[in-house]
C-alpha cells in the first residue's frame, strides 16, 4: 500500500525501499495487532507516503538489500502516478487493498480530506491499468528492517543463532497474528446516501456481541490463502437462525459465511437489492425493502430484516419464492436469490423491459424450467425466461414449448441459452434474447429422426444442411442425416 501511495518517481527498488522504512518507522509493537491499531497505524503509513521526507533516502542500504526476488508491476505505478496524491490514496484503499467505500471515506476523512466523495469519485473514474492485480508479499520477507543492532555485537551474535536453530527445528514460518476489522453501516445510512451494499446496517441479535463476531472475524482472517481477507471487512448479519450461530461478513464482492462448524466464503456480487440467503429459506433483505407477499397476495413476515421462511413450490427446491415490491424473486442456487421474469410466445420485444411481478402463468413456466435447468456457477441477479414458440410437435409429437433463458450475473456478464421443454427436456444450444431461433435432432414417436427449429414472433428460420425441410407457424420440420452439422439463421 504504502508503495503505489509514494509519488511515482525515481526507481522502483528505491521507492519499494522507501515504502518498506516508512512500515517500519510506524510499527507501535502489540498496540498494532487490534483493530484500532491497525487502523491508527494505516494513517501513519499514509500520510508519511503521501509527503514522503527526502531524509528516507539517506542510509537506505538495508532495506535495499532486503528486497524482494520479485518486484511490483511497474505498469500499475505509471498509471496511479498520474492522479493526484490523494486520488492516488483513494484508488490503492479501494482497488488495490480492497476496502468498501465507507471504510474509504473514513480513511480520507483521517487523512483531512474537506471532500471525501469527490476524491472517490475521481478514483472510480481513473480507467483501471491493463495490468495483473498486486501481489502479496511473503510473510516471511515483511520482518522489519533495522539500522543498528540495539544489542552488543556478540549478543546479537548468540541470539541470532538461537532464532535460527529455533526455526529450523520446528520448520514454521515466522508467526504473524492475523486480523481483520468488522465495520457496520450506520441504521440509516441507506436513506441519506446512495442505496449500495456498502450501506446495508448489520443486524440480528448477535450483531452487538463482540466475542461472537469476533470469532468470526478471526476466522475469516485465518482461513486459507485466496479465501482469506484482512484489511476491514462489512458485517451484514449476526444472529440465530433456527437455532443456530451465523454471521455474514462483506469483503468486496465476497462474502463469508460463518458458523461454529467453519467458514465458507463465496461470490456475492455487488447487487444492491439482492435478498441474501440465510438458512431454512429465510433471506436477509435490503434494509429499503420492508413489504414481501407470498403468492396467496399474503404478508411474508419479517423480522430485523430477515423473512420467515419460503421454500419453492418444487421438487428440486429451486424455484420462485415470493413477491418483493414490483419483483419476483426466486432460488436459483447461490448465495443470493434472483428477480425471475418471463415472457409468453405473445411477447414482441421493443423498449426498455422492466422486472414485473410473474403471474400464475409465468410462476407454473418457472417451477418447471428451474428444476431442468443447470446450476449457475456464480450468483445471478436477474433471469429471463422467453417461451418464444408454443404448439405441437409433428408426427404425433405432443405440445412442447420452446424457451430462451437469459441470466445476468452479478458481475453484469449475461449468457442465454434454449431448451426444449416436451416429455424428454432437452438444451439445444445458445440463442439470442431479442432474436431467438434454436433447432435440434429430434426423434418421433414412430422413431423417425426430423430435425426441428423455431423463431421468436415475427421471425421465420430458415436451415441449411437438410433435406425437405417446410415451416408451419414458425416451426421448421426437416428430415436429413441424423445429427448432421446445420447452419440454423432467423430472417
């Protein structure tokens, strides 16, 4: 931090030395290892890089030679030496270490910023460097570097020789304690600024119970490297949930669940309306959403934020839950539930769409299509499902529907795909959501082989690669060699 906080100039062994004396000079010993101090200690770290003392220079032979093997990007510093010094801070705190923006906006306001949210604007609007993300460096190269021994040359001598065969005994690295602070949203932070994750509150009745959450927090620091956070972290939630201890802590677009049983940490998007799953299907909400209907047009309880519960009308257990304002939500899998659309073989598009609440039509097409569906790997804030064609399947086929799925990610990536929806459900390809046309091989009751394809409203599809082929209200019916290449287009 305190090296892409250091103006960029100069060479970067020399600025890498500098930054690793500056750590050093503002080390306060075990005062350091709680949360406050590590905080304290932060803002002398900053502000020494901000206006870094020509003196730092002088005598800077040891921590030269304590460099390490491998240096930083020097890609990522040319870029953060273009912004102004405090811009340059507010992009290290929240693109390079991590931190959420409040905990960004109190740094600044440490560090005597008169307009936080100007300054952090102006770091969100700094184009981000073609460059790899900043590495950690090894524990054990961040033992301080000193001037002078504070001991007799001989003594140094003998305590030297005892660390080493000490460490070479027992073969563990240097010990560090491993600490990450909790920081919660104030109450109403959400109805004085913008409506972000960053300003949902902590709640449940263990929010206040420090042992608990602290627990908690030690866990999330400890855990293995690349499920690990430090630094600050957003507690979401603490309390009991049917009975059993759960805490939910933020870290980016991360989130970790923690229980007395362990840890599991999983991708939470940065949705801020999202409901949060907790366990035995109650979810966590928005603090602005307080009015949740169940499908009868019933009040869904809700308690501190959280509901009571709603499982899916389904066998699979995914599917819609409840109604929440103007949208559907539903359980697709993941840690967060998911605004479900739907769209008749009716449905010409054209404008902006709108999430709306799904009706008994759209709420029956979704119980059957979330349970056919594969698992998402990755949170999903909105899903689209399209029956763009509608009718009977030839010789002697039964009705079918043919739909294209749209999900949107929560990191605002989107895939679509078709499938099929008869007696054997089947995928047939990607499509696409303003202009679908999807085909397949598909065999007949009297085991005959024909190759189907259909078009969404006002579109025709047209197949290249089989034989007589003939189309009959935007159902295309041909028959070939079976699973022939076909080129399938929509005119």
């Amino acid at each position: 931090m305190a090296y892409f906080v250091l103006p960029g100039t100069g060479k970067r062994i020399y600025r890498l030395a500098v930054a690793r004396r500056i750590v050093d000079a503002t080390a306060r010993g075990p005062r350091d290892r709680s949360p406050a101090g590590l905080a304290r200690r932060r803002t002398r770290v900053l502000r020494r890089a901000l206006r870094p003392s020509r003196r730092l220079h002088i005598g800077l032979g040891p921590w030269l030679r304590a460099l390490p093997a491998r240096l930083p990007d020097p890609a990522l510093t040319a870029a953060l030496a273009k912004l102004d010094p405090y811009v340059r801070v507010a992009y290290v705190l929240r693109h390079v270490e991590g931190l959420p923006g409040y905990a960004v906006h109190d740094q600044l306001v440490e560090l005597g910023v008169r307009d936080p949210r100007k300054v952090m604007r102006a770091a969100d609007a700094a184009p981000p460097p073609a460059v790899r993300r900043p590495e950690r460096f090894e524990t054990a190269m961040l033992r301080p570097v000193r001037n002078r021994s504070v001991l007799p040359l001989a003594a140094a001598a003998v305590l030297t020789a005892v660390l080493v065969t000490a460490l070479v005994m027992t073969e563990r690295p240097d010990p560090r304690v491993p600490h990450l602070r909790l920081v919660s949203a104030a109450p109403g932070a959400w109805a004085h600024g913008a409506r972000t994750l960053d300003a949902w509150p902590a709640r449940g009745d263990l929010a206040r119970d420090r042992a608990f959450t602290g627990r908690a927090a030690e866990a999330w620091a400890s855990a293995p490297p690349g499920g690990r956070a430090d630094g600050t972290a957003q507690l979401l939630y603490a309390g009991r949930v049917d009975g059993t201890l759960l805490a939910l802590m933020r870290h980016g677009d991360r989130m970790a669940r923690y229980t007395p049983e362990g840890l599991k940490v999983v991708g939470l998007g940065k949705d801020p309306s999202a409901p949060i799953a907790l366990d035995g299907g109650r979810y966590l909400l928005a603090p602005w959403d307080t009015h949740a209907e169940t499908f009868t047009g019933d009040r869904l309880a809700i308690s501190h934020g959280v509901t009571a519960p709603a499982q899916a009308d389904t066998e699979c257990g995914r599917g819609p839950l409840f109604h929440l304002g103007s949208r559907t939500f539903g359980h697709l899998a993941g840690p967060r539930a998911t605004v479900l659309t739907y769209h008749s073989p009716a449905y010409r598009p054209g404008g902006e769409e709108r999430p709306a609440r799904l009706g008994k039509e759209g709420r029956k097409f979704w119980n059957h299509l979330a349970c056919v569906t594969s698992r998402p790997d990755r949170p999903v804030s909105e899903a689209m499902a399209w029956n763009f064609w509608s009718g009977d399947l030839p010789a002697g086929g039964e009705s079918a529907d043919w739909v294209c799925t749209r999900l949107t990610y929560a990191d605002g990536a989107t895939t679509a795909d078709a499938m099929l929806l008869e007696a054997r459900d089947r995928a047939t390809g990607g499509c696409d959501a303003r202009r679908p046309v999807s085909g397949t091989w598909w065999q007949a009751p009297n085991d005959r082989w024909y190759y189907l394809a259909a078009a969404g409203p006002g579109l025709v599809p047209h197949a290249e690669g089989v034989h007589r082929s003939r189309t009959r209200k935007r159902l295309l019916t041909a028959t070939g060699t079976r699973n022939a290449p076909v080129e399938l287009t929509a005119r």
